[in-house]
C-alpha cells in the first residue's frame, strides 16, 4: 500500500508492505498538494514500475519519475505549476501545467523515451490573450523580525521599466495552507495592466516549506502571517518600489481574515479588499467541510473574531449569498457594525454566488470593484493632501 506521510517533516510517498513502512524517494519537497479538496492525485504508477509525482518546493512545482531502485529522475517540462490531478496510463500521464506566461493546460506527457514528449490538448478559453503582454513575476525574500524568512512573488507593472515604483497590492493566499503559485494569473494581470503591482506572500502557515513552517501558524492566525505581509511591504516601501499611502492588502477566503486584521492595526496598509472572507474562526471551524475541521480548529487561537471596533483602514468587502463555508452572516454582521461606528465598507453581495468567487460568472464584476476600490482610496488621499497645502498656503 502506497500513502502520503510528513513523518519526515515533508510529505513524502511511502509504502507498506503489511510488516514494515518504507519511504520510496525521501525529497526536500511536497509530494502532496495541501488539502483542501477531495479527489486531488499528486502521484501515480506507470506501468513499467515507475512512480511519477508532482513536487512542490515553495512557489514551484516539478514533476520527477522515481525509479524502481529509488533514483528520482526530473522531467523537463515548460510548466512551474501542475495541479494535483495527475492520471497516468501506460507509460504517459496526463496534467494541467502553467508557467508565468502559459496559461493552465491540459497536456500528455509521454515518459516512454529518455526525453518526454509533451502533448498539449486543451488550452483555456481566453488562449487568444496568449500573445498579450504580462507581467512577469521576481521573486523577493524578505527576512522579518524573528529572523525567519518570507518568499514573495512580485509583479510588476505591466511593461514597467527595471526602476519602477508603484501603488502595491499585497495578496494573501486562502488556506491559509495555500501557497503562491509560479504561473499565469489573469487576476494578477488585470491589475498589473492598469499600472498597479501585485505582490503574492507565502507567509507562514504556507504549503511548500515543510511541516514545521506550515504548522507554525497554529494558534497564530492572523498574527504571524499579518507580520509576514507587512513585513513585505514595509520592504517595499523601503527600497522605494511602493508608493507611500498606496499599498494596499487583499485577500480571499483565510486570505480575507488576514487582510482585515491587516487593517485592523497600525500598518502600511492604506485600504484592505476582503473576499468570501472568514471573520469568526470559531464560526468557521463549524461550518468549513467536515474533513477540515480538526486543521480549523487547530488554528484558532491567535487574533480571534476580526472586531469592528479595531478596524482603522477602509475596507471592500465582497461575498457570495450562497456561501456554505464562510457565511455571509458574518460579514454583514461586520460591515454593520462598522456603519454604526462611522466606518462604513464598500459591500459587494453577489447573489447565488458560492465560496469560490474567482471562478463564479461574476468574477469580473468583483475584479472591477476592488479597483475602483483602491482607486477611491488614492484620490481621496490626494483630495485630503491637496486640501492640506491649500489650507496651509492660505496662513
């Protein structure tokens, strides 16, 4: 019997012969995506007796063959992110790849020669946009306050020259066990292309560092990875990428906790954008899907309850009414009690529209009003600093 196991502080292939547990190919690496879903595939057998396993090390992702003695050979393939539905037949295994500048595609992937031949066989819809321009991302290590280490993947604006500087927008991951993904994102893009930068964190708590970073966040939500965006940022600011008063947080799902308590505290964040966001961790840990509640659970504890009261940053709040996993009560419990105390949110309710707003038919429309958000944002500030030198040249 073959299973996934991070005994070995990765989660590594093992196998079971029904006397002993044996590991197959020890790598640095996540042979599993995190796990979120059902039915997920990150391995699989070829019929000459060779496993071929997607392996994730922090943003990236790279398919290897183990050998039957053990020896872990790497495929060379154009893709840095393969979903973890691999279905193998025969010597050839079928996988969604991407890369910054492909978007997601089904391809076959035949292993049977020394070289493997790659077949694409479906491309997305809006393949036509291939020869668009896109943003490319850098990634940026940043070391924060208790000497760890945090990865970013930088966007840039769209066509923007190597000195460039920026209004910035910090994305944290859902999950939070998610990670950043090394590959075309058309949401990225959106943003990149209208002079914005996007900057993805894998803050602790991440999926693709191992078992002791991805657990570190328990009992620490919404601090330590807070501090990890911010942390981000304030680097940013620094080294004079970001325009000051312009960065602001996003996130969706876990993401959104993050970004409201990013908000919820002195920062430099200007405005946060929170989307199908969780607000009640104890709520939450009673309504995400059965088999994630012991990992929900464990990660209570740290920042609580976002709280009205603490708020000090406007906020866009975007949610489906037909949300199961994070109710829609609680945000319009939120964005209430943040009108009675003089900080009323931009509210975006989509009807009929579930958990995952991303791939809903009104993602578009969500993508509109967080930049309209943001861009509230800056003008009200320069409306508040123009106002300033007036009434000051006026004395």
């Amino acid at each position: 019997m073959y299973f996934v196991s991070d005994r070995s502080g990765w989660w590594n292939l093992y196998r079971w012969d029904g006397h002993r547990v044996e590991a197959v190919a020890p790598i640095a690496g996540e042979c599993a995506a995190e796990p979120w879903e059902l039915g997920y595939a990150s391995y699989g057998f070829l019929d000459d007796g060779r496993i071929v396993v997607a392996v994730q090390e922090g943003p990236r992702h790279r398919l290897v063959v183990i050998e039957p003695d053990g020896t872990i050979r790497p495929v060379d393939l154009p893709y840095t992110s393969i979903k973890p539905y691999l279905a193998v037949r025969g010597t050839t295994v079928a996988l969604i790849g991407s890369s910054p500048t492909a978007a997601p595609q089904v391809a076959l992937v035949d292993l049977a020669g020394t070289d493997p031949e790659v077949e694409v066989l479906a491309r997305p819809e809006h393949a036509g946009l291939d020869g668009a321009g896109v943003s490319t991302p850098t990634e940026l290590r940043v070391r924060v306050a208790s000497g760890r280490e945090v990865l970013a993947l930088v966007y840039p604006p769209t066509g923007a020259a190597a000195d460039w500087q920026a209004s910035v927008i910090v994305r944290a991951h859902p999950g939070p066990t998610a990670s950043c993904l090394l590959r075309l994102d058309w949401q990225a893009q959106f943003l990149t292309s209208r002079g914005f930068a996007v900057v993805d964190v894998d803050y602790l708590g991440s999926t693709g560092y191992g078992r002791v970073f991805r657990e570190s966040l328990y009992g620490l939500w919404g601090l330590d990875d807070v501090d990890d965006c911010a942390a981000v940022a304030v680097h940013l600011l620094a080294t004079g990428r970001a325009v000051p008063g312009q960065v602001f947080i996003r996130g969706a799902s876990a993401g959104g906790y993050t970004a409201l308590h990013a908000v919820a505290q002195d920062g430099p964040f200007a405005a946060a954008t929170a989307v199908s966001a969780i607000v009640d961790p104890d709520r939450w840990a009673q309504t995400v899907p059965r088999f994630q509640r012991a990992h929900a659970m464990r990660l209570r504890g740290g920042a609580g309850r976002v709280r009205a009261a603490a708020v000090q940053r406007p906020v866009l709040l975007i949610h489906g009414t037909a949300d199961e996993v994070a109710v829609v009560e609680d945000v319009r419990d939120l964005a209430e009690e943040l009108t009675s105390l003089g900080m009323a949110p931009e509210v975006l309710l989509l009807a009929d529209v579930g958990h995952y707003v991303a791939s809903s038919h009104r993602a578009g429309a969500a993508l509109e009003a967080e930049l309209a958000h943001y861009r509230s944002v800056m003008a009200d500030a320069a409306n508040h600093q123009r106002g300033y030198t007036e009434a000051s040249g006026s004395r």
